[in-house]
C-alpha cells in the first residue's frame, strides 16, 4: 500500500501521519469542547445556588435602585431648577 503521494512536483503527504493527526485533532477538540460544557456547567450551578442564596432577588434589588436613582435624579433637577434664576 502507498503511504505516501505526491502532489505538485515533490510535495510529498505521509497519508498515515496525516490521518493519525486529524484523529489526535479531533480527539483533542472534542476534549476542550467537553471541558468546555463542564466548566460551563459547573459556574451556571454555582450561579444558580449564589442567587438562591441571596436575601432579596436580584430583580427586586434592581428595582430599588432603578427607583431610588429616579428619585436621587428628580431632587437635584428640582434643586437646580428652585436654585436657577429667573429671568
């Protein structure tokens, strides 16, 4: 059998060592993109649980510092505009 073969005057492609390093390839990225599933999984779990954990829900405390911001916007505009001179 001819392992290897040649193309374009010379270039010559050892079919076996091609072939095994294709396979190491796809061994390999099929071995990060597990890690990376695990990984993933693992910080959604430990999210999951934090959030779980917490007093008050993060939308809850969102919700109160979207209104107390509101609300810290609201009296500077009314200071500045009580403070602003009329003409």
């Amino acid at each position: 059998m001819v392992t290897e073969m040649k193309f374009f005057g010379g270039f010559e492609v050892n079919r076996k060592m091609l072939a095994a390093g294709l396979v190491l390839g796809g061994v390999g990225a099929a071995a990060g993109l597990l890690g990376t599933a695990l990984v993933g999984a693992a910080l959604v779990t430990a999210g999951r649980s934090w959030v779980r954990r917490l007093e008050t829900a993060p939308g809850e405390r969102a919700a109160r510092t979207l209104a107390q911001a509101k609300a810290a916007s609201q009296a500077g505009l009314d200071a500045w505009r009580s403070s602003a001179p009329a003409n």
